[in-house]
C-alpha cells in the first residue's frame, strides 16, 4: 500500500467497523455467554451469591442397572455403617484379590459414594474446569448417566472433596467443598433446588473445607450450617425451603461431623457435635433439647456421634481427644447430658472415620493406626496390634464381617468377632495407592472403595 493513503485507508475501516459494531451491538442481539447468564429474569443476582443455580446437566452414556442393594446416604441405610443386606459375602479371597468389576478416575479427595436403584452418586469435583460436579454412574459399569456440573473455584488443601451424597428414589442432595447444598432430580439431573449456607445462613466453611454429609429424614433434609442464626437448619427436599433454624447463643462453627438422629423419651431429636460442644435439637420446630461442652476438640471435629437405644450417646476423636460417653435424661420435662465415662486416645479414638457399633461392642481405627474394639463401658477387648496399621482408612461391616482399608489402599476382611480379631483375607486393591480414605458402601454384593483419584467396585459376594 501506498504509505500516504495508509492513515485514511484505515481511518475509513475504523469508521466502517464501527458503525457495523453500531448496528449490530451486543445489547441489541447477541450476548457474551456467560455462566448464569440464562437463567430466569430476576435470578441474575441470586446467581451471583449461589453458584449452585449457574450449573447444568449433562447427559452421559450410562444406563441404570438392573441390580439390587442400596446404600443411600452416609454411612449406609441405618446411618451405622452396617449393611442389613442378606446378601452372602465371601470370606476368603484368591491371591489377587476380589475381582474389580469397573474403575473410574475421580477428582482429588475422600468423598463416598452413595448407591440407589441401580446408580451411584459422588460428589466431585474438575480441577480443569473448576466445576464442582454432582456425578451419577452406573452401578453395572461404572459409566456416567448424567453430571450436573456448576462453576466453583477451590484450590487443593488435603485433597478437595469430603462429602456424601443423600439419595431417595426421586432427588439426590449433596454439599459442596464450599457449603453449597445441590438438589437435583435423581434419574435425569435436572436441578430442583440449591442454596449457598455461606451467603444465606453465615456459614464458614471449615478448615480442609466441608466433610459434614446432608441428612435426610423423612420429607425434611437437616443441615449444620453453624451460623450466628442457624447451628441447625432443617429445609423441605422438595423446594429447598426453610422450616426451622435452631438459635446459635454460643456462636459454635461448622465441623466436618455429620448430623445424626435419635429417639429419647419420646422424642425426636438430631444430635450435632459443633466447634464448642455438642447439641440435641428437636426434630419438630429445631429447639434446643440440651446441650453440653463436654465434647469438644480444637483442631477438627470429624467423627460423627453415635447414638445408643438406651439414650446413651459415643463419641470419638483425634487430635488427644479419646472417646466420651454421654448419657441424657430427663427431669421435668427437660433434658440434660452427663458424661458417664472417657476414654484416653491410646485405648481408643477415632481421627477421621466414625467407628461402628455392633453386638454391644465398638468397632474402629485408633490413631495410632490399629484396628481396635472396646465394650460399651470403655474397657479395651482387642486390637490388630502395631504390625497392623490401617492410617486414617475407613471401615464397613457386613454379614459378620469388618472391612477394612489402609491409607494406601490394601483392603482386609476380619471376622467381625465381638471377642477377638480374626483375619479372613487382605489384597492390595489400588496400585501405588495414597490417601484411601474416602468411606466405602456396599450394595448388593458389591463394595466401592476410592483412593485420592480412582473409584473401584468390586465383586465381594459369596460363589
């Protein structure tokens, strides 16, 4: 080009392209795509304070399996990591182990699954996308059948995920590394509801982000949100709104410890081990029963408690903390708590993973590593001893047997003996595995284990 026709040669493209711009302007047509940027009029700015709700659903290859057992929700249809499936299991094993029927890669963390009506759902999350990912799988194969997937930025701390889904035949509600609760259709995904406990309740997200697993009871989902006016919050699963919140006077935070529910003279009431102390809340209006601060540890309350038929209430721990047991009575019309015993963390106490009561006995991992059992007053009866170290791995039992894995991977099988520890049978189900601690469920014969990345289903029935 001719150096003295350049300036108006592009001063007239500039003008041409403007005015093109003019004519055809974002506002008057098209628009930057931008996540939410569809929804419904009026819930651009809800949008903004609940990431939940800028998400969608993707549909995925998989088919639901025609295939019995069920592990709804965390810990299992009973809330007490115990299959009450007849199914038979095997109680020995070939040298390579019990066969692994599918595998998938999931992202980093310790979050189980929950298993219904042929799917499995997993509460996940894409480093690469930075999405947090409510998955469904299934059971058959492993393969995806749907994801519903929403924008949410988290940076790895110990791994990202901790949670477990709560599943009924028609929605499947599950909390976020960041406290936000999704629910959405169970069979195809579609979003039903979602809140951000953050924003909506003054939530603060936990160190190592949220471990507490949304309980479902009935028509009612409770959460733990542990803000100025909400230590407790029960909301309606079908519409995500608020029935009651439970007053918070001693300003206790969310932990990683999951809500649990309890019968007690009649009444029904969720039992909560927050920052401060632990709390009983009624199940009708969310009030407080009682409350005490017995049961407190300063690090990270992780362990969920376990309630007892006769109002007894166990509690474990790491970080010094032992074991505690409670016990609530009633005088007047009112409830209180008094601690009945401890127990010093060497004898028993549970860092990570809620040990399991069975036969008047209970069962779980000490931190020092051992598997161990004491009996309801806090007298040791057995452990694996020191050449048996299972970490911060979890626990499962079912048909008489204790499953349990190490943190890199190796899953054991023992006689669940109330007076003895007997091994049955042991392989190493991951590869160069790391940080298996994410809890297992088992449905119809067959166990899911995870490890920090990978999924595995295997085949643990009786042939």
């Amino acid at each position: 080009m001719n150096p003295r026709f350049a300036i108006p040669a592009v001063a007239a493209l500039a003008a041409m392209a403007l005015a093109a711009f003019w004519l055809w302007r974002p506002e008057a047509g098209l628009r930057l795509r931008e996540p939410g940027a569809d929804a419904p009029p009026g819930l651009q700015g809800a949008v903004a304070k609940n990431p939940v709700l800028a998400g969608k659903s993707i549909p995925g290859e998989g088919q639901p399996a025609s295939l019995p057992g069920a592990w709804p929700w965390f810990r299992g249809p009973n809330r007490d990591a115990a299959s009450p499936e007849a199914t038979p299991l095997a109680r020995s094993w070939s040298e390579a182990g019990p066969r692994a029927l599918w595998s998938v890669e999931a992202g980093e963390g310790y979050a189980g699954v929950a298993v219904l009506a042929g799917r499995v759902y997993l509460m996940d999350y894409s480093r690469e996308s930075h999405e947090s990912v409510l998955r469904c799988l299934s059971l058959a194969d492993g393969k995806e059948i749907w994801r519903y997937a929403y924008p949410l930025s988290v940076k790895r701390n110990h791994g990202i995920t901790r949670t477990v889904p709560a599943v009924t035949e028609k929605v499947a509600v599950a909390i976020d590394p960041k406290c936000n609760v999704v629910c959405v259709d169970a069979a195809q995904g579609a979003l039903r509801w979602g809140l951000n406990l953050v924003d909506a309740f003054g939530a603060t997200v936990p160190p190592w982000y949220a471990g507490q697993c949304p309980l479902l009871d009935g028509n009612t989902v409770v959460l733990a949100p542990g803000g100025p006016d909400a230590l407790l919050l029960a909301v309606d699963l079908e519409t995500g709104k608020t029935l009651w919140q439970t007053p918070n006077p001693r300003g206790w935070k969310m932990t990683h410890s999951s809500v649990m529910p309890m019968e007690f003279a009649g009444r029904r009431m969720y039992v909560y081990c927050g920052s401060g102390g632990v709390v009983g809340v009624s199940a009708q209006d969310g009030s407080i029963l009682w409350d005490t601060s017995d049961w407190k540890i300063s690090i990270a309350t992780v362990a969920s408690p376990i309630p007892l038929a006769d109002g007894r209430i166990f509690f474990s721990g790491g970080y010094n903390a032992g074991s505690l047991m409670l016990q609530l009575s009633e005088k007047g019309g009112k409830l209180s708590a008094k601690t009945v015993f401890k127990v010093a963390q060497n004898v028993f106490g549970a860092t990570q993973q809620t040990p399991i009561l069975h036969n008047d006995r209970v069962f779980g991992i000490r931190p020092d590593g051992q598997l161990a059992c004491i009996d309801l007053n806090g007298k040791p009866v057995w452990s694996s001893g020191s050449k048996m170290q299972f970490g911060l791995g979890p626990l499962l039992m079912a048909d008489g047997l204790l499953y349990a894995m190490n943190d890199n991977g190796k899953l054991c099988v023992f006689e669940a003996s109330p007076d003895k520890c007997t091994l049955l049978a042991q392989a190493d189900i991951f590869q160069d595995g790391h940080e298996a601690w994410g809890p297992m469920a088992l449905a119809g014969g067959r166990l899911i284990v995870r490890d920090f990345t990978r999924i595995v289903c295997l085949d643990v029935a009786a042939k």
